[in-house]
C-alpha cells in the first residue's frame, strides 16, 4: 500500500529568471541534476558556491515566506519552489541562485513546474524514503491550526480551510486535494499570491515590494482582485495548500498522510514537520544495486 518508489531528478539543466518580490533583485535560478540521496539543496552562486540543505532544521523564521540558512548564508521565499519539486516528484536536484530570494514570476509555481516539465525527469538508481503517519499529531490554537492524520490511502493529500471572514473578496474557501504531479501540476502550481489592499499598501509604505504589481500578485479590494482576474473561483484557497505542499516538502521524504490545515501559515507547517520527523518513523530507502 506504502510502496518505496525511485528517486528521481532532472534529465537537463533549465533556468528561470525573474526577481524578488520583497527585495526587488534580479535573480537568476538554475535547476540542475544531483545525485541520489543529494536531496534539495540550494546553491548560492554569488557566495562561493554555498550550499543550503532543504530541511526543516535549516528554516528560520521570516515573516510570511519560507527562508532557510546554512552559516552566514540564506535563501528565502523558496515555498514556490519547493512545492514545484514536491509536486512533480523531484527528489534529487540543486537549485542554483546568485542571489537569496527566488524569483517571483507569477506568483505561483506554475513556472518552475514549465521549467522542470522542459528539463525532463530521470528515474535513479535509489529509493525514495518514507514517512507513514500512523498518528494524528495537531498543532495549533483554535484560530489557526494544522494537523496530520493517517490517510485512507497511499500518498499524500491536503485539505485547507482560508478564513478570512466577511466583508471582503475572499471570504471563506475550502479545499481537499489527493498531491500528484497531475493534481499538482493542474490544481495548485497556477494558484497565486495574494494580499488585501491595506497589507499591499502597508508593505509598499515600508520600501517592500516595490517592483510587484497587479499583475504578479493578487491584491484584493472589497469588489475582488485589482486589475487582475482569478485563475480558478478558489484561488487564494488553493495558493495556500500549495505553500503547504511546499513546506512539507522541508520532511526530506516522502509523507504519506492526510494533512489538514485551519487558517495556518509557514511557521505552524513547518513546526508540524519537525513534530513528524521526531514522532514518527522514516523508512530509508536503499540502492538497488546494493
């Protein structure tokens, strides 16, 4: 039910350019083939070739965005990127950038998922480990919550519930999403980021953002988004169970599991996968030809 599946990398090197929402820099990024058992790691080109491990205990906290470090070096806003990898089922590739915010684009995953479809994927000589949750582990308050249950199936799925109450544009939104590179591919990876008017002005007041617009991100007014139209009816919704993929992905495995989420952020994400990786157990997977 559970079985071990091949890891997998990209066939060919594939860059995506763009800059940063929050710093305004121009940055280039490149997917590149690693070997089995490599992981994710960042490659921080402008820093000597500095290298930063994808897992959760690398993470530190940054308000709304996902950043790792590794001595003096850092990378942040990476949760598009890595749920593009954890959703196609790249298990094995370096990221390399030459500065430390990834690039925005879109806003969504959509085209790093268009990057790596043109890379191709190579099954490897390795198998791909594994974490099974076999108990419900919920952390959180009553306002904001995230909990991992066993799934009635193999895999991983996701159900998440966006509240933003009422008087304005998004209001309450669920979803519920068995993760495939399919389901990936054409339910979340287009889904983009999203603010209301007053954070966007907020942030814009502080020097931030300055190079994003209308058309990269969605900024909701009282009658919807700004000088934009909405890829799906859900999409604030469906970009929130996309980050959570993306930050799942900071296991270093694969999750087998239901994971629900009420109102939750990347901090709470993350903390659950550090309750994970102690309580529950990874089965490692094993060369073939060992």
């Amino acid at each position: 039910m559970h079985a071990l599946r091949k890891q997998r990398t990209i066939a060919r090197p594939v860059s995506v350019f763009g800059f940063g929402f929050w710093s305004g820099r121009d940055v280039r990024l490149e997917f590149r083939a690693a070997e089995p058992d490599t992981g994710i790691v960042f490659v921080r080109t402008d820093l000597g070739h500095t290298r930063i491990p994808a897992v959760v205990a690398n993470r530190i906290e940054t308000p709304r965005r996902t950043t790792l470090t590794a001595g003096r070096a850092s990378v942040e806003m990476v949760e598009h990127v890595m749920a593009a990898l954890a959703g196609m089922q790249i298990d094995n590739c370096e990221v390399w950038v030459d500065e430390a915010e990834m690039p925005g684009c879109d806003g969504s995953s959509l085209p790093f998922v268009q990057a790596l479809r043109e890379a191709g994927a190579v099954d490897q000589d390795a198998l791909r480990a594994r974490l099974i949750v076999r108990n419900v582990t919920r952390l959180g308050t009553d306002d904001a919550w995230v909990e991992a249950r066993p799934n009635n199936h193999s895999g991983l799925s996701v159900k998440f519930r966006l509240d933003y109450g009422s008087g304005n544009a998004i209001g309450r939104q669920t979803l519920q999403l068995a993760v495939s590179p399919d389901s990936f591919e054409r339910e979340l990876a287009p889904s983009r980021t999203f603010v209301l008017a007053a954070e966007a002005d907020w942030l814009i007041s502080r020097g931030l953002g300055r190079r994003a617009t209308y058309q990269n991100v969605l900024v909701f007014d009282n009658d919807g988004p700004v000088e934009n139209t909405l890829r799906y009816r859900d999409e604030c919704v469906r970009h929130k169970a996309l980050d959570l993929v993306g930050d799942l992905a900071l296991a270093g495995c694969d999750l087998h599991g239901h994971f629900i989420a009420h109102r939750s952020g990347h901090r709470l994400n993350a903390e659950l996968v550090r309750a994970l990786l102690v309580e529950e157990e990874i089965v490692e997977g094993r060369r073939r030809s060992a």
